[in-house]
C-alpha cells in the first residue's frame, strides 16, 4: 500500500541530492539545475502532503503552480546572469568568482 | 498494488538519474539527466491524481527549463568536461553533510505519528477545482505571478543584451 | 486649570517666548528685539501683581499644580508651581527689577553690537529666574538653577572679545559649580530618603521624623552649598567681584538683584527644612555674619566703583543669610526684597557714571554732582537706604534682621552685624563723596544720561523710599501679615535697636564725610596707619592667590598622577582589547572566500548542527504535530 511516508521520504532524497549538487558543482549551470531538483522535492512534498491530509482542498497543489512559476522565472534569471558572466569573463566557473573575498 | 510497484520505478529513476545528473562530468549529460529526473517526478503526480500537475511538470519544466538551459550550455561552450575540473574542493564535507541531513530528517518523520493525521483519500476532477480556485480565491496571487513573470522575461533581456560598445 | 495657574504659568513663559522671538526673527532689528523683551516683562510684571493681589485675600493659603512627569520606581518627579506669598514676593521683585533694567538697558547698550543678543539673553534670564520662583519641587528648582548659572555666565562674559571678561564668565562658571555639585547631592539624598521631590512632600516627610539628626544636618548643609556658590558665600564668593566685568545693567539685575538672591530664596523657600536642623541654622547664621562682616572690610578699600557695590552685594547677602540663619524668615526676605531695589538702583547708578566717563576707576571720578543731578541724588538716596537710615526702606528691613538675631540670643551675630552695618555705611559714603562730591577732574562733556536711563533710576529710588513701609507693624499692608510660616506675626519694634542701628549707620557716614567729604582726616595717613591690613584688605585676603596656588602646586600635580594612569593603564586596557579584536579580525577574515559554495556550505553545516541540537535537547520539536506547550 502506498503511504505518505513513501512520498516524503523519496522528496527528502532528492532533496539531499540537490544540496550536494548546489555545494559541490563548479560550473554555475550546474548549480542551477541542482536548485531545480531541490524545487521538485519540496513540490513532490507538497502534492503529497495536500493528497494526505487534506484531499478536500487542494491548496497544496495551487501552491506547487506558483513554485513552478517562481523557479522557472528564477532560472531564467540565473541562466541569463551566467551568460552575461561568461561574457564578460569567458568562464562560468562559481569558484573563481571570488572578487568580493577579504 | 500497481501503484507501489509504479511508486518505486519511479522513485529509483528519480534518485538515480538525480545522482547522475550531479554527479556527471559533463554538463551537457547533466541537462539529459536532469530532463529524465523530472519526467519520472511527473510520474510521481500521476500516482499522486495530480494530472493537471503532472502535465505543466512536463511543459514547463522539460519543455521550458531544460531546453532553456540546454542553450544556455551551448551558448558557454563549456560542455567539454575532460581538462576541467567539475567539482570543487568541499566534496566530502558535502558529502558527509548529505548523509547525516538525510539520517536525521528521515528519523525526525519516523518519529511523527502520521497515522491519526491522515484523511481518506478521494479521487475527483482536481483539473477543474484548480482552476477555480485560481480565478476566485488565489486571483490576486495569480495575477502577481504573471507580472512576476513580465519582470523576469524583461530582466533577462537587459541582462542579456549587448552594451552599446560591445556590438 | 484655574485662571491663577494660566497665569503662574504665562510669567515665566513670557519671557521665554520673547527670548525664542529674539533667537529666532528679529535678531537683525534691534529696536524690535529690545521692544519685544520689554513688552514680555511688562506683561508678566502685570500678572505677577495680579498674583500679589490674588494672595493677599488669603495670605496663608497655597496653590499648588503638578502635571506628572517621571515616575521612576517610588520616585515621583512632577513638573508644577506652587504659588504661595513666598512666591508672589518674589515675583514682583524679579519682573519689577527686571522691567526698569531692561528700559534702562536700552540707553546704556545703545550702538552696542549685541544690542538684540542681549535682550535675548536677559530675556532668557527672566524665563529661569521665575522658574525658579514658581517651582514646587526641587528637581525642577534645580534645573531653572542651573539655568540662571548658564545666563549668568552669557551675561558676564558678554564682552567675550575682553579676555577679563572671558575669564570672569569661565570662573563664574566653575565657581559656582562648587556649590551646585553640594546642592544636587542635597537634593537626591533628601529625594531618594523622601520617595519625592515635592518641596511641600518633603517637609512633611521630614515633620514626621523618619530621618536622623546627622542625616538631616547632612542634607541641610549640602542644600545650603547650593546657596554658598550661588549668593557667593564665603568661601566661594570670589566669582561675584569679577562678574562685574559684564554690562553694568547685568549686574545690576543679575548680580545684586535677583540671581544671587536667589541662594536666599531657595533657603527661605526650604525653610521649614532647615529650621528641622538646629546646628545647619546656626551654621548658616555664623557664615551669613562672617561673609557680611568679611566682605564689608574688603569694600572699604577698591577702586573699582562696581567692585565696591559686588563686595557690598556680598555683605547683604551675607546679612539676609545671617537673618534666615536667626529664624529670622521675615527679615531675610524682606531684606531680600528692599536690597533689589537699592541695589540694583546703586548699580544702575554706577552704570550711568561708567556711562558718561567710560571708567570704573572712583579716582578718576569726582564733582560729578553738578554734571549728573539725578543720579547723584539718586545714588545719595540708594546710599541712605543700604546704611539703614530712618525712614528709608533698608532701615526697616535691616532693623528687622537686627532684632531677629537679638531675639535668637547670639550676641556675638549681634555685635558682628552692628559693625557690618558701621562698614556699610562707611564704604558706601566714601564711594559716595569721592564719587559725587569735591573737585570735578578734567572731563569736558559729561552729561547726565539720557531719560531711558534717570527714569528707572527715579523709579527705584522712589521704591527704595518707600517700599520699606510695609515693615511698619501692625499695619494693614504689614509684610508680617503677608509673609509668615504658620501664623501671622505681629511684628516687632525695638526702639533700642532701631536708635543703635541708626546711629552707628550716622557715624559711619560721618566718618566717609570727615575723611572723604571734608578731607580733615587725611586718608593716605590712615592707610599708613592700618599698615599690613591695608594690604591684606586691598587684596582681597589673598584668597584668589590661595586659590591659585592650591591649584598649580597640589591640583595639577595630582591631575599629573591621573594623567598616568589614565595613560598607561586605562588606555592600555582599550588597546589590548582593540588589539585582540584585531589579531581575531586577521585569522576569521580567511573564512570570508569570495566563494558563493563556501558559504552555501556554512549554511547548510549550521543547519545540521541546530537539527543536531533540536534532537538532542528537544526531541519534541522534531515531531512536527506535538502539541505546543
């Protein structure tokens, strides 16, 4: 039987996965597309919890519409921030951005 | 029955192509994986009656995000993986930081009682309670999303663009 | 709010007002500014004999009024005014003086540059001084106190381009701040014991005996250094003979009228504190006589006009403490009230003299009775009132401070005050006839002064004539029946007491006319026959020198000592500190990489570590539908 402790588990993976990806990518594409798996772990939480708990509103569902539409205007942004950096500095790797050190 | 069978076809693709997708030395795969991730995310809102989800999880992610990002790695040049590096030097305390979350957030769950919380489960036409809801009670956040929207595609165009003295 | 309160109010808020028109608009209009202040002080001189009136239907009543201001633990502090005789008194002394001193003020600072400046600050003079007057309790006392200690210190050092008068506002200043530091000590010790500062609050508190006689002497004297520094007690009178280095009008309101009366006040309107203590009213009785006494002695031998009227200023200070000090709280403010007007009158006097001859030297004055008439009658007038000669007012008054000290039964204060009058009179005929009368010196074009100025000084010889008579017993208008503690007092009088007095004021001036007037005592042998005390005399007992010294040799090697420590050791303290904040800052700064996953990093460590502790010490948080406690 499918239970709600499948679904929360399973986001907690992905989003476990997602840090890892955020901490330890170099290239700031790849940041971004990690940021993108920790956004569908919380949606997967989310969905899951709204079906559970509450299945007469679907509050959790409307609010999963939003987070899609705030992440997909966020990697807009970031990946037009990233080509403009690349622009100016032939790179895109996060680790060498590091003018605003001591 | 199916749907737990289902459940963990999914869930395996999910952590796999996820750990594919960060693990990856090339950035280009890295999309690929990224693409497959969230299909079987997809997936996971079938099982979950989420249709309406499921199928904006599809276009706008895959069909917006991904292709977007695709360009965008084309556009850098930087897809070829072999003479640099694509981690940095905080792998393992990433690494030792992802177990532990994982540990303790998953016994912090355990130890919930979800049991006594949790309705029965129903099945309705959650496509047309959607969009009720988005032009009644959540109009106004709606309409701000939009405009949020607006800002972001300007935004990006300014970013974007040349300078005068780069043309 | 009653009207009487509006108008307690409005007096003191006049001025200020005039001072903030002033200050603010007409700063470049001097006629205006001078028109202003005036038409201010006029108005709160109106209201304040609207009070005298509204308190002589009920003499023994009080209006009190308080808007609550800080409420700190126990201690209640109010802002209010009390209005009572004391204070109706008061307030027609100090609008009146103040009026005729403005009007005059506007012939002597004629063409001055700070013609509007000051107006301001005599403005802002008044506004303090009825503060003081109408205050009910003794923090907002000491706040108007401090406040007239600032105008004071404009005022003298309103020349300030003169370094004399620089230096005199800066030790006026510091002088008086001696006796201030005693005073607010006296005022939170007997606050803190009291749980208030209401004057009336603390009177009671101290009827009721919940304080110990050492305390209470303990109190009383530190309230009284308060009125050493500000009345210019010995021995922290030496700021008042260099305060005459201000315009004259200056010091005829501030220096001789109203502030330095205001030690006087402030005792007379404590007075049921310091009757409490028998060994504080004695205390205040010997050094009332012996600065009366002491200060008289110097006046016999300046040259300066002005210095002479500061030292004479001291002497009846000194005298109206040694009445309070008797028990004697008629007297002393009944003193208090005739010596503002003779004594602002000799000042305005002398000012017209320094008018016309542009010196304050007495030795370069002389026969200056045919040029100046109304002010040498004037000051002739002035000079009878302060010797106490009968009928005129300081006759009254000082009989009065005369008998109290009998009554009291001291006859040493007795004898002591007898001579200071024999002084008094003495220094100010001298003043008088070498000033006045005799051989004019060389002085081609003096004239008398203008009629903004003889017309003040008219006025107050006129109240220095008469404002006596209301000492008369047992009349309708008696100040006893006015100004009283408990109950009305008959009143009293001595014709013993009333010939003595007056016969020793008529030798004295018998005496200036001999050596000064006549010239058949030749006064150079006299000073060589007093020998050593003449020169003692002449510099003022050596006090500022002694002074002086105690502060180059003892203070400032002292001060040397602190500077050390304070050096090395305090300053050491702070730059070991800012050092290791440094050295800290130069190792953590390497944490700051620049890089974003760095931070990311910390971030997420910082996490694990709360979840970390959340499940160690609270394990019920991690249940996320545990009931909130």
């Amino acid at each position: 039987m499918l239970t709600l402790l499948h679904f929360i588990i399973l986001s907690i993976v992905l989003f476990f996965i997602g840090i890892f990806g955020v901490l330890t990518r170099r290239n700031a594409i790849g940041i971004l597309m990690s940021l993108e798996l920790i956004f569908n772990a919380v949606n997967i939480n989310m969905v899951a919890f709204s079906k559970f708990l509450t299945p007469q509103e679907i509050y959790g569902e409307i609010f999963t519409i939003f987070i899609i539409t705030v992440a997909a205007a966020e990697s807009v942004l970031g990946l037009a921030i990233i080509l403009a950096i690349y622009r100016s500095r032939q790179k895109i790797y996060a680790d060498e951005m590091n003018i605003m050190k001591w | 029955m199916t749907s737990l069978v289902f459940f963990y076809i999914f869930a395996v693709l999910i952590v796999i192509s996820a750990i594919f997708m960060v693990t990856s030395r090339n950035i280009y795969y890295s999309a690929l994986w990224l693409a497959l991730t969230l299909f079987a995310v997809a997936g996971i809102f079938v099982l979950l009656n989420a249709y309406f989800l499921a199928g904006i999880q599809v276009l706008i992610y895959i069909g917006a995000v991904v292709v977007l990002t695709i360009f965008v790695i084309n556009l850098t040049k930087e897809i070829e993986g072999k003479t640099e590096k694509q981690f940095n030097k905080q792998t393992i305390p990433a690494l030792l930081a992802l177990l532990t979350g994982i540990v303790l957030v998953v016994l912090a769950v355990l130890k919930t009682d979800w049991a006594s919380r949790i309705a029965g489960w129903t099945n309705y036409d959650e496509t047309a309670k959607i969009g009720n809801l988005l032009l009644n009670d959540f109009v106004i956040p709606f309409e701000a999303a939009s405009v949020l929207l607006l800002i972001a595609l300007i935004g990006a165009i300014a970013i974007v663009s040349l300078d005068k003295e780069n043309k | 709010m009653d009207k009487i309160f509006l108008i307690g109010f409005l007096i003191p808020s006049l001025p200020f007002l005039a001072f903030f028109i002033i200050v603010a608009f007409t700063k470049r209009f001097k006629m205006i500014s001078a028109l202003i202040s005036i038409t201010a002080i006029f108005i709160s001189f109106i209201l304040s004999i609207m009070i005298v009136l509204f308190q002589i239907k009920n003499p023994a009543g009080y209006l009190k009024y308080d808007i609550p201001w800080l409420y700190i633990g126990n201690l209640k502090m109010n802002i209010g005014i009390i209005i009572n005789s004391l204070t109706a008194i008061m307030l027609l002394v100090v609008t009146t003086v103040s009026l005729l001193v403005q009007i005059y003020s506007i012939g002597y600072m004629k063409g001055d540059e700070g013609f509007s400046k000051f107006f301001a600050f005599i403005s802002l003079f008044s506004f303090s001084m009825l503060g003081i007057v109408i205050a009910d309790n003794l923090m907002q006392l000491y706040i108007f106190w401090e406040l007239v200690g600032l105008c004071s210190y404009l005022l003298i050092g309103f020349w300030y381009h003169k370094p004399e008068a620089a230096d005199a506002a800066k030790k006026a200043f510091v002088v008086t701040r001696f006796g201030d530091f005693g005073f607010l000590i006296g005022i939170l010790i007997i606050s803190y014991l009291a749980g208030t500062f209401d004057i009336l609050d603390i009177e009671n508190f101290i009827k009721s005996g919940n304080i110990s006689e050492k305390m209470l002497l303990l109190v009383v004297i530190l309230l009284f250094c308060g009125a050493i520094g500000k009345s210019g007690q010995f021995p922290l009178h030496v700021w008042l003979p260099d305060a005459m280095e201000g315009p004259t009008p200056v010091s005829a309101l501030i220096h001789a009228a109203t502030m330095v009366a205001a030690g006087v006040f402030m005792v007379a309107r404590l007075f049921p504190i310091f009757l409490s203590s028998p060994d504080a009213m004695l205390f205040v009785a010997y050094l009332g006589a012996f600065t009366a006494l002491f200060s008289a002695t110097i006046a016999l031998t300046q040259d300066d006009i002005k210095r002479v009227l500061a030292y004479s200023t001291l002497s009846q200070l000194g005298y109206m403490m040694l009445a309070l000090g008797s028990g004697g709280y008629v007297a002393g403010m009944f003193h208090l009230y005739t010596h503002a007007f003779f004594k602002a009158l000799l000042f305005l006097c002398a000012g017209s003299v320094i008018h016309a001859i542009h010196s304050n030297n007495i030795w370069q004055m002389g026969g200056l009775h045919k040029k100046m008439p109304i002010t040498s009658i004037t000051f002739f007038i002035a000079a009878l009132a302060i010797s106490g000669i009968y009928p005129l007012s300081g006759f009254f008054s000082k009989d009065e401070i005369l008998l109290s000290v009998l009554h009291s039964g001291n006859k040493l204060l007795y004898y002591s005050a007898l001579f200071t009058a024999f002084l008094t009179a003495f220094y100010m005929f001298r003043l008088y006839f070498v000033t006045f009368s005799g051989q004019g010196k060389e002085h081609a074009h003096i004239h008398e002064s203008p009629a903004v100025m003889t017309v003040p000084l008219i006025i107050l010889s006129v109240f220095s004539i008469f404002s006596g008579f209301i000492g008369l017993p047992d009349k309708e208008f008696s100040i006893h029946k006015f100004l009283f503690l408990d109950h009305p007092e008959k009143g009293h009088f001595d014709f013993k007491v009333a010939m003595t007095s007056n016969i020793i004021a008529g030798l004295g001036i018998l005496f200036a006319y001999l050596v000064y007037g006549l010239k058949v005592v030749n006064a150079d042998m006299l000073r060589k026959k007093a020998g050593i005390i003449y020169t003692i005399l002449k510099n003022k007992y050596y006090i500022d020198e002694i002074y002086l010294f105690f502060i180059r040799k003892i203070y400032y090697t002292l001060t040397e000592a602190i500077k050390w420590f304070d050096r090395h050791i305090v300053d050491g303290a702070v730059n070991l500190v800012a050092f290791l904040c440094r050295w800290a800052g130069g190792k953590l700064k390497l944490t700051i990489t620049g890089k974003v996953q760095n931070y990311a990093m910390y971030i997420v460590i910082g996490v694990i570590i709360v979840i970390l502790v959340l499940y160690v010490y609270q394990p019920d948080v991690m249940n996320i539908f545990a009931e909130v406690k």
